[in-house]
C-alpha cells in the first residue's frame, strides 16, 4: 500500500512517500481504508521528535474512511467511520482502535468528517474541562483562525462567553468574526495590554495558547490573578522552561499543559466527546472549515504550509 513513511525524525523532507506492507489489526482494532487523513500539529511534533516514536513510521492520528476488516466481526464491511488516536493515518490503510472511532453520517462531508475529531475533540475539551466556560466569562485563544482556534472560539461563543481571538491576517479576522469572536487582535508585544485595555484591565478568565514560544509571555500578562493559562500547542516552537514563581508574580496563576490523551482516558470520556462533536456538527450548530487539501503525495507541502501558519481551519490529505 501507498503512505507516507518516516525513517528518520526532522524537517518536512522526511515525509516519504513510498509502498510499505499492509498493517496487521489487533483484537481491538478494525482496518480501514482511508480516503482523507487529517493533517494537526501533532504529526508535526513527531515528525520533529519532539513527541518520540521509534523509526521508522507512518505519521497521522485521524481520518475518514470504510472499514474493511474486523477481527471481532462486530463492525460490518464497508461501514464509514471517522477517527483519532489511531497512529498511522497518513496511509492507505490504518488500524483503527475500535473506541477511537464513530459512524459518520450520510450528510457529513467527507473532508469535514476526516477533520473533526482531534480538533474538535481537543477544542472540546479546552472549553469543557480544562476551563468549563460559561455565560459572563472571558477567553483569549491564539491562533484564532486555525483549526482548534476556530472551533473553540464557536463553542466558547456559544457558552456565552466573552472571545478575544488572536490571527496574524486580515483574511483571518474575518474568519475569526464569522466564528463567533468579541474583538481579534493581532500578534504584537502589546498584546495583553490591548486584551486587557478592551477587558476593563482586570485580564481574561482563560487564555487558550496554541501558539507557543513566541505567544507565551503575552499570556501570562493577559490573564486575570487566579487566571488560567492553558498552553495546549507549539505552533512557534516549545515554550521554555519557567520558575514556578513566575505564576505567583502573575498573581497567583494557574497553567496546564494539557492533551487530548488525558482528556478522553476516564472511562467513557471518549466517546461522550467524540458524540457532542459529531453531533454538533451534523446538526450545523459547528461548522468545521477544511482550508485546505493535499494529495498525499504532497504531505510535506502541507506541513509546511501548516507550521508557516498560512492555511486557516484543518487542513487534510487525500489518500484515495
């Protein structure tokens, strides 16, 4: 089968695109022959190897496609289902852990159900655990128009909280807007003195950062004493390491660096997630933006383009 293969860790040039052998399901897994792959941030970390794998390996964590094969028998042939978690997605074939998965419905998109889950799942989360938002609340979330930006900012919206969002374009104001956001602002060393300046100079409640390094200390500046930051991505690059004291002289801060690991592991999380995303979206109450479609030929354009921060919404890859 056709994927994309890893032998060695480091820049989008390691993304080959070669034949490798078919995969090999456990008891717990299904295989699925994939049409669309999503392509997020963290395929990006373990292209790098920041988050390690031992090489060689075929990146991607979710997508969208038919199954073909359950050892189990429990899950019928043909059957189109939607994924994450499932490591080795950029492929033409995955095996697919049978609770990372749910059925996509006849109306759902193709490129829309193939992007859904990681970033929504993960959007989900930030805005209904990390930091449970509600009506009269305050947020700033960077990368505004990006995939899990764009997301959180509709479901932070429809909590009736307050969003400032953060985009580095004029194309991407309009996005963030259109999503729900109160005011965006854009990338500068003032950043959370003019949050803070259109926030009646008390900070935000939360400050969803996916940005990283280059975002970081704004964040702390711009959330409230007895804030919360939660640093969720590194789109810039990792943050460097902080005395904890740091929090203290911000009055008294939380911060997190949370994952979407830890926050499907209790039992049944998964899938309640998972189901409120789908749900969501089929519905219309989420619309997820597919800014942009590679072949999967062309995986290491489409990392570049995402770690240039020049895509907006998911972004994926056609498999077949």
């Amino acid at each position: 089968m056709r994927a994309i293969y890893i032998t060695h860790t480091g820049g989008p040039d390691v993304l080959t695109h070669t034949d490798i052998d078919a995969p090999t399901p456990k008891d717990n897994e299904v295989v699925v022959q994939v049409d669309i792959a999503g392509v997020n941030f963290i395929d990006v970390y373990f292209r790098e190897g920041i988050y390690h794998s031992p090489t060689p390996f075929v990146p991607g964590f979710e997508g969208t496609g038919r199954v073909i094969y359950d050892p189990q028998g429990e899950i019928a042939e043909g059957t189109v289902v939607a994924w994450c978690d499932a490591f080795g997605s950029y492929a033409e074939q995955v095996c697919v852990p049978r609770d990372r998965m749910v059925a996509v419905p006849e109306s759902l998109e193709p490129h829309v159900a193939a992007s859904m889950l990681l970033q929504g799942i993960t959007a989900h989360y930030l805005t209904h655990g990390v930091y449970d938002l509600s009506e009269g609340d305050s947020c700033l979330i960077t990368a505004g128009a990006g995939g899990v930006g764009l997301l959180a900012t509709q479901m932070a919206a429809s909590a009736g909280a307050t969003v400032y969002s953060v985009v580095s374009s004029e194309e991407k104001v309009a996005l963030a807007y259109e999503a729900g956001a109160t005011e965006v602002f854009f990338y500068s060393d003032n950043l959370a003195e003019d949050v803070r300046r259109r926030n009646g100079g008390v900070g935000v409640d939360v400050v969803y950062d996916g940005v990283g390094k280059a975002t970081f200390n704004e964040s702390l500046e711009a959330v409230r004493p007895r804030g919360t930051v939660c640093l969720f991505g590194a789109a810039s690059g990792p943050v460097d390491p902080i005395d904890p004291q740091v929090l203290n002289t911000h009055g008294s801060i939380f911060l997190t660096r949370p994952s979407i690991g830890a926050w499907t592991a209790r039992e049944g999380e998964f899938a309640m997630r998972a189901q409120a995303v789908t749900r969501a979206v089929t519905s219309g109450e989420l619309n997820v933006r597919v800014g942009a479609v590679y072949p999967l030929a062309d995986a290491a354009a489409a990392h570049r383009d995402l770690e240039a921060r020049v895509t907006t919404g998911s972004v994926v890859l056609q498999v077949s």
